[in-house]
C-alpha cells in the first residue's frame, strides 16, 4: 500500500521507499525515515502533489514520490 | 573571532542574522532561501567577531551544492563556536543536525528560535534538561522580535573564549542515520510536554487556501489583487512623473537648443534620470513589498503545491518551482537558487526556465510600455502567454533530457505573521540594488544613447540586429535598444523612448508592435548580472547556450504575436 491509496485524515506508518536508492537518500535528507508515523492531510487536484503530517512537520510529496512511499495501517 | 549559525533550512538563521548585522542575507518564510554563506563584522559586548549565516542544512551528509557550501565551509575556516539554531517547534528535526555536529569537537550552542511559535502549538520546552543531555548550552530566542539575541551571542562569545572541546558521551553517538534519526526523537520526546494547542486562524486558513476549487479562485484573487495594485500605484505615479520631466526636457531644448553635442548630452541623462524614476521605479516599488509580504507570509510554497500537478502536465520540473517564483523578483538569484537541486541536469533545466521568467526589470518594460498604453489586461495576458511559453519549453527541455525525476519534496512552512521591519527592510534591500547597480548603468546607456545618435552611428548597430526586428516588424530604431537591454532589461524601454524620438510610444509603435516588443524583450537573453550568475553555477558553456535558446524562445515567442498581431 502507498501513500495514494490511502484517505484523507488517516494516519499511517512508513514502511519503507521503492524506486531505488535515490528516493531512499532524498527522503531521509528530509528527515523521512521508515518507522515515521505520517497522517495524509491533503491531495492537491490535478493529479498533483499529497500533503501529509510528520511529526508536526508539513510535507508535500509529488504524485511519483507519494507512490513510492510504502506505509501500513496502524 | 569567527561565529557560525547553522541550521535547517527555514529555522530563522538569516533573520537572527539580519538582527545582529542590518538586512544583508535574502530571508523568506520557505525553505532555501539561502543557498551561499554571508559574513559580517558585528559588535558583541564591546568585542568585534565575524559573524556567518550558512545555508539551511537538514544534515552534514547532504549532497546539494548548497549543503555542500555548509560543510565545507566548517571543514576549512577557523570557526571560533557554532551556534545551532533551530526551529523550536520541530524539535526532533532540528536535533538530528546537532547529533551530526557534536562530533565536530568545537565549541557549539544551541539557539532554539520560535519559541512563540512551540509555545502557541502547546510545547512547553524543558530547556536545562537539553542542556543536561547534551552538555552544550541551550538558549531560547524569537528572532523575527529580537528577544533573546544579546544574551545567545554574549554567552557564544563567552564560550567561544573558553574554548572548551566538547566530548559528547557514547549514548549521543548514533551508529548510522537511522539511529540518529530514532536517537533525536527520543530526545525531543523527553524534554517537550505537549500541552492544548490553540487552533487560530493559521491551522484553519489552509482548508481555504489549499482546497481543491476554492484554492485556485484564492490563488486567482490574490494574484489579480497584486497585479491591480502594482499597475495602479505605478501608473498613478508614472503619468506625473513622466509629465514633469518631458515638460523639463522641452525647456531645456527651448534653452539651450537641440542639435548641440551638449544638448544631446543632457537629455541622454535626463531620460536616463526618468526612466529610473518614472518608469522602473513606480512599479519596482509596489512589487517588491508584495512580494515580500508573500514570502514572508508563507504562500509561496501553497502555490508551488496546487500548480505542481499542473506544471507537470506541462511538462514543468516539479521541484524548479523555487527559482522559478524567485525569478519573479531577480533571476539572479533564481539561478543561484538552483543550488538545491542535487542533479546537474536538473539544474541546467531550472536555470534555462528561471531566466525566462519575467523579473522585476522586465515588469518595468511590460508595464510601462503594455500596461500603460494598452492596458492592464494586456500586460496580465503577457504573463499568462509567459507561463506557457515557459511550459511548453520545458516540455521541450524534458524531452530532449530525458531524466527520471524523482518529484517535488517539499517543506509546508506554517504561516507566519510578516514584520513590518523584515519586509520593509528587504525591499529596501531590493530597491537599493537597483539604485545603485542599475540606475547608474540606465543613466551611462542614455548618455551612450545620446553619443551615438550625435555621431550617426546608431545606424550601425541597428543593422546589425535588423534581421530580427524585420522579421518582428518592428521599426529599425529598436535595435539599439534591444542591444543595450542585455546590460539591464529597463534600459530597453528606456533607451527606446530616445530611439523612436518620442515620448508617447503611441505615436511612434503600433500596438502589436508594442506587445511583439515587449514580449521579445521578457524572452531574449538575460542580463549581464543573471549571464554572469549562469556562469558562475554551470560554466561557460551553458550559459552561452542558455543565452542561445532564449533568443530562439523570444523569437518564436515574438513571431506568435506578430502572427496573432495580423490576424486580429
């Protein structure tokens, strides 16, 4: 399951990156590492870009980024 | 003494900065605002030390040119004490940095910055237990009011003196980023007790701003209410201003003649002297403080939000949306800002996009050319027409490098309320640039202007540029112009007042001929200050080439114009 499959307003736990190490660095960077709780509070239309809540910090991740952030329900 | 302040991106070191060494570091509530470090002598208790504002960092890892500037810059000066500030109400972002820079060995501090910002969430910030922990000292401060900066750098440079080496223990030396990553959670954890939060209208205003229809009608209102005031004010203001002047300039003809070498001369620098102040100037002004207010505000980054999925329809780089609203202001430092891309192919990409944006100088040419003679609406549809033709290069650009982007990562600031200080003061900051880097340079091409008219030798340089204003249908005078507007994009309508011979561009150009103008002159080659940024991030080579496709884009750009120009 990732990020785009789940509801606004719910919570969730990251589980891990696909796509490569390249998304791995660039999320850790950010400070985004697999164990983060992540609630998703927005999706911009357009096929455009999710906004989710870690640790009080507010994030926008592209459509491509989103679809590979692996999470499960918590 | 040398001082250091590092940070994560957006916790407030170019403002705790600007407070201690007066408006010199660009600030804006978004993340990368600064992307090279900036030095400055200040007075700390009757001792003078070197203060330096790096750019934001999220860690000493990182991989951007921008980070890269942090880490070396650390790696070789002598840095007497570091101050770390961090954003107090993301602790546990912040604190990874710290666990990075307490193997360093050298002196440090913490500044936790916003503590009315945690305090308004509901954190209640135990301070001394951090100290504790950490065995470094810990200091609160709100930079943005000036609250706790005498007492952070006094005890900076009284530690300093001390130059004590820290030793941090074992259980503060993660094993890798992950550790790291768990070890600074646990730390946030138990030194904050969340209290009740106060929601106010920052929690609320998003679900306004951020909606999916009602977002894009606010972003529409707002931008239109923007354009509305920088035309009115400016306007308001060029029509008397031009006025006086022109009434001037006809006595000083009537005085002193028309056809003397000194005549010439004296109104080369009057039309200089004018085009700053009647023509740039009403509009730069109003601009500017705008876009201040936005950056300062936090919207910027809302609008990189609700355009990504449509800029990536049009092919638009999705993480390019910060040097491309900077370019808005400055290009140049839009292409500095491309320095927080870690791909150089992302970069070039960028950067080729960035400096067709419209900056502040341009304003000046499509609104005091479009905007005043034709009319407002015309000047808004120029922008319009911009952002497509930038789309549609781009989309060219991404095809012709293929890369595969990851996407846009990018940091929500909370919304801040501006202060009247930190906005006023980096429109000044602005505004002073121009009146000391460009005017002059406006002034000396009027004069040059005037010599070459004297002498009869604009000809020349007209016919060197004739086959582009043939095929634009502009009148040959142009080329002048057109050739001195690479110095600074106001000399072109500036000089072009002198070129055509009359004050009232209306008598001397069509109205298509003043649009295809104007759009050639937003296109084509950026300034000197901009080709020599492009030359300083990606070498000569590119910036030659990004100099050639602007002029194929302004080309193609003015020829659509002159297209739609014969069939309306």
């Amino acid at each position: 399951m990732s990020l785009l499959d789940i509801k606004i307003g719910k919570s969730v736990k990251i589980v891990g990156f696909e796509g490569g190490k390249g998304l791995k660095t660039k999320m850790t960077r950010y400070g985004l590492y697999p164990g983060d709780i992540a609630r998703l509070l927005r999706v911009a239309p357009f096929h455009g870009p999710v906004l989710i809540e870690v640790s009080g910090r507010e994030i926008a991740l592209g459509r491509g980024v989103a679809a590979n952030v692996q999470v499960e329900s918590i | 003494m040398r001082i250091a302040l590092i940070g994560q991106p957006n916790c407030g070191k170019s403002t705790l900065f600007n407070q201690v060494a007066g408006y010199k570091a660009e600030t804006g509530n978004f993340h990368g605002t600064t992307v090279t470090f900036t030095e400055s002598k200040i007075r700390v208790a009757g001792e003078v030390v070197e203060l330096v504002d790096l750019p934001g960092t999220y860690t000493l890892s990182g991989t951007n040119p921008a980070e890269a500037v942090a880490q070396e810059y650390l790696a070789s000066r002598a840095v007497d004490i570091i101050i770390n500030v961090m954003d107090a109400s993301h602790l546990a972002q912040g604190l990874e940095l710290t666990l990075e820079l307490l193997p360093l060995n050298k002196p440090l501090i913490l500044a936790l910055n916003m503590m009315d910002e945690a305090s308004r969430l509901g954190m209640k910030i135990n301070g001394p237990a951090l100290q504790e922990k950490l065995g470094v000292a810990v200091l609160p401060l709100i930079a943005s009011k000036g609250r706790g900066i005498q007492n952070l750098f006094v005890t900076a440079k009284n530690a300093a003196h001390k130059g004590d080496a820290l030793h941090p223990s074992d259980s503060l030396q993660p094993r890798d980023a992950i550790h790291r990553h768990s070890l600074a959670d646990e730390l946030a954890r138990a030194i904050v007790v969340q209290g009740e939060r106060h929601l106010t209208w920052r929690d609320r205003i998003d679900d306004l701003l951020l909606h999916p229809v009602w977002g894009y009608f606010a972003l529409l209102a707002i931008m239109a209410v923007f354009f509305e005031i920088v035309y009115g004010l400016g306007s308001a203001l060029e029509r008397p201003v031009l006025t006086l002047f022109d009434q001037f300039s006809v006595y000083l003809t009537q005085h002193i003649g028309i056809s003397t070498f000194w005549a010439e001369l004296l109104n080369g620098l009057l039309q200089g002297i004018s085009g700053g102040v009647a023509i740039v100037l009403p509009y730069l002004i109003p601009f500017l403080v705008g876009l201040g207010l936005m950056e300062d505000i936090g919207y910027l980054p809302r609008i990189a939000f609700l355009m990504d999925g449509l800029m990536h329809r049009l092919g638009l780089h999705g993480k390019a949306i910060v040097p491309f609203i900077l370019g808005y202001g400055c290009n140049v430092p839009a292409v500095m800002s491309t320095r927080i891309l870690e791909e150089r192919q992302d970069r070039f990409i960028a950067a080729a996009l960035a400096v067709l944006v419209p900056c502040a100088a341009r304003l000046s040419v499509v609104f005091g050319l479009v905007a005043f003679y034709i009319g407002p609406l015309w000047a808004l549809g120029i922008y319009l027409f911009n952002i497509l033709i930038i789309a549609l290069s781009g989309r060219i650009l991404a095809y012709l490098l293929p890369e595969d982007t990851p996407g846009l990562i990018l940091e929500m600031p909370t919304y801040r309320v501006p202060t009247l200080r930190a906005v006023v003061n980096k429109a000044w900051f602005r505004i002073r640039e121009f009146t000391v880097e460009a005017w002059p340079l406006l002034i000396f091409g009027s004069i040059a202007l005037s010599i070459l008219n004297y002498f009869h030798v604009s000809g020349i340089f007209n016919m060197v540029v004739r086959p582009i204003t043939w095929a634009l249908d502009l009148p040959s005078e142009v080329g002048v112009p057109l050739i001195f507007g690479v110095l600074r994009k106001e000399l072109s309508l500036v000089m072009l007042r002198q070129a055509v011979g009359v004050t009232d561009f209306s008598a001397a150009l069509t109205q298509i001929q003043m649009v295809t103008f104007s759009v050639f002159v937003v296109f084509y080659i950026p300034c000197l200050a901009t080709l020599s940024a492009l030359r300083r991030e990606l070498g000569w080579k590119t910036m030659l080439a990004i100099a050639g496709f602007t002029v194929v884009v302004a080309l193609i750009a003015a020829l659509l114009v002159r297209g739609f120009g014969f069939l309306v």
